[in-house]
C-alpha cells in the first residue's frame, strides 16, 4: 500500500513539472525580429524611428558602413537591459556573417558634429547620423550580406530585433 502511495505521489509531481515547462515555453518569444525597409516608419509606444538612407562604400582597406535616421524618444526605456536608460546607441549594431558584430561605433547629429553620450541620453526627437568602419581583412570573402540591428525594449522582458539589410 505504501508503494502505491509512493508512486502516485512521483507520479503526481511528475506531471505538475512536465505541466509547468510546457506552460513557460508556450511560444512566448523573447526576441521577436522584424525586417525593415529604409524610409518604413517603425512606431512603438515608446519609441518612432525611421531610417532614411543607408550607405555601404567600400576602400581599399575598410568598409564603411553609414546610416542616416529619425528618432523620436517618447520614455526612457532599459537599453542593455539598464533602467531607466535613454541612450538608444547601446542597442545599436552593424553586422556581417562570419565577422563579430560591431557596435555601431560613432554617431553623429545632422551637421556633422560628433555627439556625445549625454547628448544620447535625451528624449524626444533627433536626427542622427551613424558611422562604422570596419577592416576587410577581418571578414571572410564570403561574407557579403551586411545587416543593421536595432534591439528595443518591449513590454517586461521582451525585445523587438528590427534588421535594415544593407546588401546593394
């Protein structure tokens, strides 16, 4: 009799686990990635940005990669997961294939002028213009598709992966 108790009890506890796990993996994504488009305009409820161009240009030695965009800060939101956090350039990346992604590594307002981080840090509108240079020698030859990243904090936990494919 004990034995049966004993097993109806593991039994029991079993399928309250095997419950549980399928009740946290019921297709809730983290990271749930979109595709844009350059001039698509991206409205979030905290957050409006749109790409206007996107450049590739290639030089002996490096690639440059270059972008220009809108965005308007409507609340600060947790940038690498820091809150409250306003500086949306922490979220931001170029990447290639077979390369370590880079951050997008220096940032610019409309007339050229380099911004610095507390510049970053304000809400509401601005223009900016994004820079990254990267060594050819450092990617593969066949690493031709270029991606732009922007990750932006959702609603808890959750993050939207925006990509802008930058291939000619």
């Amino acid at each position: 009799m004990k034995k049966w108790i004993k097993l109806s009890i593991v039994i029991i506890l079993g399928l309250i686990c095997i419950l549980r796990i399928i009740m946290i993996n019921q297709n809730n994504d983290v990271i749930v990635e979109h595709n844009i488009q350059l001039n698509q305009k991206i409205k979030t409820a905290d957050l409006d940005f749109v790409i206007r161009k996107a450049n590739t240009s290639l030089t002996s030695d490096n690639i440059n990669l270059t972008l220009e965009m809108y965005i308007n800060q409507k609340k600060a939101l947790p940038y690498n997961f820091h809150q409250p956090n306003f500086n949306f350039f922490e979220s931001m990346y170029f990447a290639i294939p077979y390369f370590t992604s880079t951050q997008a590594v220096q940032i610019y307002d409309q007339h050229g002028n380099k911004l610095r981080s507390e510049q970053l840090s304000k809400q509401g509108s601005q223009h900016v213009i994004i820079q990254s240079n990267i060594a050819k020698s450092q990617i593969k030859k066949y690493s031709t598709s270029k991606q732009f990243i922007f990750i932006v904090p959702n609603q808890g936990h959750k993050l939207e992966k925006y990509i802008l494919s930058l291939n000619e």
